[in-house]
C-alpha cells in the first residue's frame, strides 16, 4: 500500500471508531500484508491519542507474532459498566494477563521476560470490530483494526502463577449469571516471551506498568443488550462487569 493509501484506511477506521459502526473496505483499501497492516495501525493509535498501557499478542501459525497497543482510553474499572457506541455488536474474550514490574530489557532471554512480571490477573478483553463481518476477514485487516481491541477490564490477580502450569486452564463466562461459553487457556507463558522480542524488532519495549494480555480461553462471543457479565477462570479468580451495547 502507497503512504496515502494507509492515511486513508486508517481515517476509516478512526470514523468508525468514533461511530461505533462497522465499515466495508473496497479492494485496495485494506492491507495485504503484515507490514501494511502495522503501519495501518500505527496510524490509527496515533489518531486516538490515548497512552499505550499494554498489549495484546498473537502467535500464528506460521511462528510470526502481531501486537496491537492496549489504551488507556479502553480501561474500564471492574464491577463497572462498558457502554459501545452504534449498534454493532460487543465483543468478549477471557484471558489471563500479566502485570509487568519492569521494562523488559532488549534480547532478554525468556527466563529473563518471567523476572520482569509483577503479577498475573483474570482480565476480559473488550472488543469491537471496526470492519464489516470480522469473522472472514484476514488476519492483516484484523491486525490494521489492533486485533478488534477497544478495551481491557482488570480483574483479581492471583499469587502461585510462577508455580503452575497455566496451559490448558478451564475458564468460563457467564451472561445473567448463566453459563454462556467455556474453554480453556492454550499457553500464556509463550505468549509474553514471544511478544517481548517482536516488539523489540519494532523498536518498541514491554515496559514496567504495562498488562499483557495473553489469548482467550473462550473465544470470541459477540453481544449486544444489557447484561452482567462474570469470567470465572479456575485457580485464579474472576472478573466482572456491566454491558450495555
């Protein structure tokens, strides 16, 4: 994609962000590649002027790591209520996170990313997808829309994560206090060693107050309406809030 090409799909996004609508892209106006879909985003983050206050991270399988900024403008306090824009659907995904004590420093060895940790927490991502049916798109149109992030509630930490095997963890959500979706955790661990030296290769650094967020035990569930919403992860705790979309 042409420098002006990236300007103009990234305006789109930002439109349909402040719309809380989802777009169609014409061809040519959504990136093919991985590198056009970061400068994408780059553009859309700087756009939002908010503080990065994490990351979200994906390992494909091809073994190439994407990230989209976490913002400070997407926090929403647990116990409180996440109120979208528009009318397009709200989406939820339960993760274990980490909390990091300090800056990671670059070539870290992945004992060393560990060290730098401060503390692990059952957290809900909040997502919303800026593009049309975001179930068939790519990952490159995805990765220009930050992954789908709009926000991240926090919840209880939890104290003996460096001495358990987080792989394969059961967790559940609830919606009205029924149950709604279950599934497991695939591997944190390897989340956050692989996002450390992929943000450093783009001259970026997972630093000291950020929150990683590390996959989703349930996968994508799409809402709307109004709903109490609980993610109960076992042997780590839960984290609640309100829905309104």
């Amino acid at each position: 994609m042409t420098p002006d090409q990236v300007k103009r799909t990234a305006e789109r996004l930002l439109a349909a962000r402040r719309e809380g609508a989802r777009v169609a892209f014409g061809a040519g106006e959504l990136p093919q590649s991985l590198a056009d879909a970061f400068a994408i985003q780059e553009e859309v983050v700087a756009g939002l002027a908010s503080p990065v206050i994490g990351w979200k991270v994906i390992e494909l399988p091809t073994k190439e790591v994407i990230f989209a900024p976490l913002l400070q403008s997407g926090v929403v306090p647990a116990g409180g209520v996440w109120t979208t824009a528009g009318r397009a659907p709200a989406g939820i995904e339960l993760e274990i996170a980490f909390r990091m004590g300090r800056d990671v420093p670059a070539g870290a060895a992945p004992s060393a990313i560990l060290d730098c940790i401060e503390a692990a927490h059952v957290v809900f991502e909040l997502c919303e997808s800026r593009l049309a049916d975001p179930d068939s798109q790519p990952q490159p149109a995805k990765l220009a829309d930050c992954i789908l992030n709009s926000g991240i509630v926090v919840g209880a930490s939890f104290p003996d994560w460096r001495t358990r095997d987080l792989r394969a963890v059961p967790g559940r959500l609830f919606v009205d206090d029924r149950l709604h979706k279950e599934g497991r955790s695939v591997d944190p661990i390897r989340a956050i060693q692989v996002l450390a030296p992929a943000l450093a290769g783009a001259g970026k650094t997972l630093s000291k107050g950020q929150i990683v967020i590390t996959g989703s035990l349930i996968g994508m569930n799409w809402l709307t309406g109004r709903h109490a919403l609980r993610g109960v992860i076992d042997g780590c705790g839960e984290v609640a809030v309100g829905l309104a979309a």
